[in-house]
C-alpha cells in the first residue's frame, strides 16, 4: 500500500541503523517498532530526541500500557497503534502526518484503494 504514495521507505535491521539514518536527516517519519531487541522502541526514540530531531515517529507495540502511553507522550510520539493493525492503519496515520505535520496535500482516494 505504501508503494502507492509519492514516497521511499526504507527499513532498519537494528536501532542503531536506525538512530544513524534519523539523524543524518532526510527521513520524514519513523515508525518504530515497540518491542526492539536490546532497548524497545521507546528507548530509540528517546535517542533520536536526544540529536535534536523533531521527526515524527509512529510506535507499534503489543500492549502499551499506561506507562508506554505517558512515555510516548512525553517523546512527543505523533501515534500509538497495536501491533497486528490492519496495514491501513498505518497508511492512514503516515497520510495523517503528511497532512498536519508538512501540510501536503495527499487525499486518501487518491494513494490508497
């Protein structure tokens, strides 16, 4: 589905990864996965606060308890959504974040069937 947006993606196989490629800038969004190995998702985007970036970040975790929720809060985490969500879910929240956060103008018909 995402292959029909005017966009790239690229996919990280560690936070390390990760935390290099928010950094060095150019990304727009990160979806960060909840249960990372090692530090969890939380940690990583803690860590890409710490460089300063602003990046809109989307975590997906299992069971996000009401500490999860009160941490991504306080990272200024743009969503939380459940693992196991429909891939549309996704869709629509990095079409949110196009819209509120870089002011594009994507409709939904328009990318997503």
């Amino acid at each position: 589905m995402l292959s029909r947006l005017p966009v790239s993606v690229h996919c990280s196989r560690t936070g390390e990864e990760a935390l290099g490629l928010a950094s060095r800038g150019g990304l727009h969004v990160g979806i960060v996965d909840g249960d990372l190995p090692r530090e969890g998702g939380l940690e990583l985007v803690r860590r890409i606060r710490q460089t300063g970036s602003n990046l809109p970040c989307v975590l997906v975790c299992d069971n996000p308890n009401p500490q999860v929720l009160q941490d991504a809060l306080r990272l200024q985490v743009f969503s939380v959504l459940l693992a196991g969500s429909r891939r549309q879910s996704i869709v629509e929240t990095i079409l949110k974040i196009g819209r509120q956060v870089y002011r594009l103008e994507w409709t939904e018909k328009k990318w997503v069937n």
